[in-house]
C-alpha cells in the first residue's frame, strides 16, 4: 500500500490538475462543515442554492478557484436522504478535496497511469460521471478518481488505456450530468480499490475515519502550488 511519505517525496514530479494552477492568490477555502452557518442555512439536495452561494462568494474574492473537504465533517449531508444510514448514522466525512468552478473546465493528469475504469453514477447527489485512474510508484499500485465531470469526458476510454501526465481527463460537468451539483470536481487519492470498479466511497461514517486516512490519503501532496509548505 502506497504512503502519504512517498507521494510526498514526488509531489514536484506532479502536474497541476488546473490550469491555471491553484495558488493562494486565486482559490479561497469554502468550508461545508457545521461551523459555516450560512451553509448550514441551505437545503441540503437543493443544488441551485449551494451553487448561488458559491458564486457569490467567488465572485466577491474575485476568486478563480474555490476549494477545501478532505476530512471534514460536512454536518449538511447529515441532513441529506442520500447520505442517510440506519437510524440517526449518516455519512459526513468527506473523503477527498473538492475544487470547485466553472463548467467545462478542463482537468489534467496529475501523474502518468492507466484507465482503471470508469462509469457514470447517475444517482441524484453521486458523482455523476466517474474516471479512477490507477498509478505505480516504487512497485506499488495507488489510484485517483475524478468525479462530477461532464458525460462527454467518458468518450472513448478504455479500461487499461494509458493516460500521461498533463494531458487533459476531462472537463467539469454541470449540474444537469454531474449528480445535479454546483460545477467542481471531486478528487480523491485510494490505495485499495477493495474490488470497486468505477465507483467508490467519497463520504464515510464519522467512526470509519481512522480507517478511510488510510485508504485515502490527503490529497493536498497533487495541489503543489496552493499547499506549498506542506509537510
């Protein structure tokens, strides 16, 4: 299983994702978690208010990027259908980083790998359409996964494809395609697929954190250019 210590030791070797790549001077931090009491105020499956809110923000900051989510506790999926559990449980620990803007953006390869697969989760609050690229580094597999990006982004692919760093995956979709929610990508490292294809958990029960840290590591080591002090 590949290690946070190791991605870090080949963090400069990554391309950036976006382009222009996020910096501290065009990205601001959007917080989803209970803290944020103006998210809180929001319907928690109505799409339009969260991307309202979003933008005005952005566009306020005059900001390019908006981002933030690795395991933060998102009390406003608490809230959600989707993310419901048995009882009170519900998932709200987000697995990954979410960067979010405009639709038809373009998203790059980070680091060379193959196509190991992809889908459309179709389902209202999913990914929508879903790309998981694996990866070897020092002979050991890990893997990315891209999802909310727009339903042309899986034309063409195959299953074992090679795909090279910073070439374009694809493009961010919008809400009509994308599981129905504001433009951005979801980004999330795995280091066990556990024998998912095309689809894995991008939000997790409060009590699987210790174990899902390790399945999916910070992805903060792909964004070189805004987590510069990162160690």
């Amino acid at each position: 299983m590949i290690t946070y210590k190791e991605l870090m030791a080949v963090r400069d070797a990554f391309c950036p994702i976006f382009n222009p790549d996020l910096t501290p001077d065009n990205t601001f931090i959007l917080d989803l978690s209970g803290k944020n009491e103006e998210i809180m105020d929001l319907l928690p499956d109505d799409s339009h208010e969260l991307e309202s809110h979003i933008r005005s923000v952005m566009e306020a900051l005059q900001a390019r990027y908006a981002y933030g989510g690795y395991m933060e506790d998102r009390e406003v999926y608490r809230r959600s259908k989707l993310f419901a559990g048995r009882g009170d449980r519900a998932r709200s620990i987000h697995l990954g980083i979410d960067v979010w803007a405009p639709e038809r953006t373009f998203v790059h390869l980070p680091f060379d790998g193959l196509i190991h697969s992809f889908q459309n989760n179709d389902t209202f609050g999913d990914y929508g359409p879903t790309i998981i690229v694996q990866h070897r580094l020092n002979q050991k597999d890990f893997f990315t996964l891209y999802g909310h990006l727009s339903v042309d982004s899986l034309d063409g692919l195959e299953a074992g494809m090679p795909v090279k760093a910073g070439n374009v995956l694809g493009r961010l979709g919008n809400p009509s395609e994308n599981g129905s929610w504001p433009s951005h990508l979801h980004f999330q490292i795995i280091t066990d697929m556990l024998g998912k294809r095309g689809d894995f958990p991008g939000v997790a029960f409060r009590e699987e954190m210790t174990e899902y840290k390790k399945l999916c590591p910070d992805p903060a080591v792909f964004f070189t250019g805004l987590f510069v002090n990162l160690a």
